[in-house]
C-alpha cells in the first residue's frame, strides 16, 4: 500500500497545484506534499526492514489480455532511489524560497510531478509502466528548462528533448520486441522479460536500443551534447532535477532492465561496450579542467563521475554494481549540494564566471566551509560518501580489465584537479569588486546545505545500511548474470 501512496500522491498532488489560487500558496504546498513523501519512504523503509528486506509490492491487473498490469515494488534498489528522490525533492523546492518565480503555480506542480514520474520509474516491475513512467518524467523537466530557463532556452530545451525522446522511442521498440518474446501468453511483467526467448541476434538488438536511451539520459559519451547547455539554461531547480534524479533513470534503468536481459551482449563482446563511459571520464574531466563557467564545470564533472557508474555497473562484478548503487545516491547528493552553493553564489554576485570571483571565504566563512565539504564528498576523499561506491566500483573494474580499471580510476585525480583549482580561484585569495560586498549564510540557507552535509558524512562513515540494501536489491540480478 505505500508502495501506491508514493507514487500516487505526487501525482495527485501535482494536478491539485495546478489550480492553486492565491498562487504563492503553491510553493508552501508544494514543499509540504514533498515533506509527506519523505515521511512515507521513511515509513516504507521501516516496513522493508522489518520484514526482513522482503519486496513490498502493489499489483493491480489492468490491460489483462495484453500483459500490462501496475505492478511497482520497493526492493533494496527502488528504496535506495526512492529515498533519493523523496529526501532532495524537499530541498529542491526549499532553495527556491527566496526566489521570485512566475507562475509558481504551475512551476511546482511540475516538480511534484517530476517526483511522481522518477518513484514511478524506480519502483516499476512491469516494463510498459516503466515506460509510462519514463515519459511521465520527461515532460515537466522539459517544461520546467523551457519555460523557466535562461538565455536560449527554446533551442537548448528542444535538443535536450529531442534526444531524450528519441531514445525513449527506441526503449519503446524493445520493450515492446521482448513482450513478443516473452513466453506465452505474453506478458510485460519482468519475470516475463527475463525469462525471454531471445536469441543471441536479437539480444544485440534490444541491447543497443536499451543502451542508447540509458545512455541518452545518463549521459554517457558521445551521447552527452544535450547536457551541459541544458544544465547551465535550465533554473537552478531544473539542473537539480535532471543532475541528482533525472540521470538516475538510465543508470538504474541498466541494472534493472538492460542487464539481466541483455547480459550475455556485454559478456561476449568482453567488455568492448566499457569503451564509452571510460573515454567519457577522461573527456569530460579535460573539458571540466578548462571551464571557466561554474554550472558548465559541475555539469561536464557529472558526465564523468557518472560515466564511473555506468562502467561499474556494465562490468557486471558484483560489488561494481553494488558500489555503482551507492554512488548513485551520493552523486545525487553532492550535485544538489553543489548547485545550491553555486545558486547562493550568483544570487550575491550576479556571476557564475570563476574568473570574475575570488576571495569569498574572507567575507563568507560558513558558505565556504559548506562548499569544502561537499566538494570533498564529490571528489571522493575517504570518509565522504563519494568515496565508498567509487572504491567498490574501481575494484570491480579492475577484476573484469585492468587497463580499463587504470583509466576509469583517474577520475578521482582528475576531480581533484579541477574541483580544487575552481575552489581556490572562487574561494581563496584576495576579493575583488564583485566578491568585496558578498554576505555570508543565514540560518535559513544553511538548513538545506546542513541536511546535504549529514548525508555526505552518514555515507561517508556509515556506509552499512546503503550497501547493504543494494546488496539485497541486486540478489536477484546477478543471480540471472552467474
């Protein structure tokens, strides 16, 4: 029953704000529903403990004669998303309060809309919903980046469409292929869709279709384009979104559909498909080191840690994909954490351009000691959060090709690099006449960045839990892949 309140209260939620009259009640609703949420996923991890880790699924039979039933579960990998989603989304809407925004009405309806589409995406268990769900998730994010973006925001907006819907096609097509293959009488349930029928041929096919549409929505080279003008014209909220959450759908999108079904693709090919996540880490990182524009260098430093995770999970080890689970949350983390630094940074300066800045942490102490820590947690210094997935899945890369392993684990040097470079240049020296006046945190804006920083050290320190329910979530998976 939780189950169906996650996902179904967002999106009851998201119609009822759109008719929100005044609407500057819409921002304080907004941000009590997502509170709910939170609430309710707490609850449901309760629940999944006490019952010793066990499924907690909804199921309701609707399009029977052709296989389609709603049919979500929470297991180890929906509860480590699902609180993902439910613990950012508060935040999310939270660094928007000081801030003027036309039509908020319709601009947190769309969030929480957002919210119903991602819990929908990682608790499906039934591949048209998953679909559904997919395309449900798209739609505000478009809306969100082309309404209330920045400078090109049309031409910008409609790329990013352009390619995520295109890739959400091509899902369309396999998914649809492997229920004709399903043995009889079909059936879109994924029990059904790993006991396919396919053949080696057919399996190469589905493989490519489901790896571009992940890839397009990771994203993962040289399917990236769309992301970094995307990133730096969409509302600080937007690239919120679409960093910390919207990514997550391709990446678990891989575990939970393309590998198991799929699998044999990547053994045969003896890992020729690790070639493009591997190079997009040492792509994206060179690109980060010569970016002079903050939101554009957190956003080609996103394309290389997730590149890390996609490559863990594509590995197929165990703990590669247990620490690709982990990392994903952390990532999450660290990318909200960050873009609300930077937010807090242009509201004072009017600037993101690091070579205009300097010198902030003599006028703002506490916003530069919250900006050290998560960047720390991002550039995976041991004790963080960032630091547990990435060991697990460098470790596992190593077992399955080392000269992989050796190129994938210079993300960690390259991070270091130009995260530490941007720090010093924004944060230390001398300031200068755009950073002379800059005023430092209130308490109001250090309760999100407070909340992030809890995460970065719990992970960091306590990792058990985290790596323990991914454990748990992948039993089955790589069960099928042994």
């Amino acid at each position: 029953m939780l189950t169906f309140i996650l996902i179904f209260l967002p999106l009851l939620a998201a119609i009822g704000l759109f008719f929100v009259k005044p609407e500057k009640w819409a921002r304080s609703l907004a941000f009590m529903v997502a509170l709910v949420e939170f609430g309710i996923s707490i609850a449901a991890l309760v629940q999944y403990f006490l019952y010793c880790h066990c499924l907690l699924l909804f199921r309701f039979d609707w399009l029977t004669n052709y296989g389609i039933s709603l049919k979500f579960g929470i297991d180890g990998l929906s509860m480590l998303m699902v609180l993902l989603t439910s613990f950012l989304v508060p935040i999310i809407i939270y660094s928007t309060f000081w801030q003027k925004i036309e039509r908020p009405a319709s601009f947190y309806s769309l969030i929480i809309l957002m919210q119903a589409g991602l819990v929908g995406v990682f608790t499906a268990f039934d591949g048209m919903m998953f679909y559904i769900f997919w395309e449900l998730a798209l739609i505000p994010a478009y809306f969100i980046a082309g309404y209330w973006g920045g400078k090109e925001r049309i031409r910008i907006t409609f790329k990013f469409f352009a390619y995520t819907f295109s890739g959400s096609l091509l899902m369309l097509v396999a998914i649809i292929y492997i229920y004709s293959r399903t043995p009889l009488p079909h059936s879109f349930d994924h029990i059904w869709f790993y006991a396919n029928t396919l053949t080696p041929g057919e399996q190469v096919w589905v493989f490519l279709a489901f790896f571009i549409a992940f890839a397009i929505k990771i994203p993962i080279f040289p399917f990236h384009t769309w992301q970094p003008d995307t990133y730096v014209a969409a509302p600080y909220s937007g690239s919120m979104l679409m960093g910390a959450l919207m990514s997550k759908m391709g990446l678990f999108g891989m575990i939970r559909w393309m590998v198991p079904i799929t699998y044999s693709v990547l053994n045969t090919t003896n890992g020729l498909f690790l070639i493009l996540p591997v190079t997009g880490i040492v792509y994206a990182s060179l690109i980060a080191i010569r970016q002079d524009d903050l939101k554009r260098l957190i956003a080609y430093s996103s394309i290389a840690h997730l590149g890390l995770v996609a490559a863990g999970i594509m590995a197929l080890i165990a703990h590669a994909m247990q620490g690709a689970m982990v990392q994903m949350v952390s990532h999450g983390i660290n990318i909200v954490g960050l873009f609300i630094i930077i937010q807090y940074i242009e509201a004072r300066t009017k600037t993101t351009s690091i070579s205009e800045l300097g010198g902030i942490a003599i006028k703002a102490p506490r916003l530069a000691a919250f900006f050290m820590i998560i960047l720390l947690g991002s550039i995976a210094l041991p004790l963080t959060d960032g630091f547990v997935g990435e060991f697990l899945i460098l470790l596992g890369l190593f077992k399955c090709n080392v000269v992989y392993a050796a190129v994938a684990g210079l993300t960690i040097i390259f991070s270091a690099v130009y995260m530490l470079w941007m720090y010093q240049r924004v944060m230390l020296g001398n300031t200068n006449l755009v950073t002379d006046q800059i005023t430092d945190l209130n308490w109001k804006e250090m309760t999100p960045l407070i909340a992030i920083v809890l995460m970065v050290l719990w992970i960091g320190i306590f990792p058990g839990m985290f790596m323990k329910m991914a454990e748990n979530g992948l039993g089955q998976i790589i069960g099928i892949i042994k």
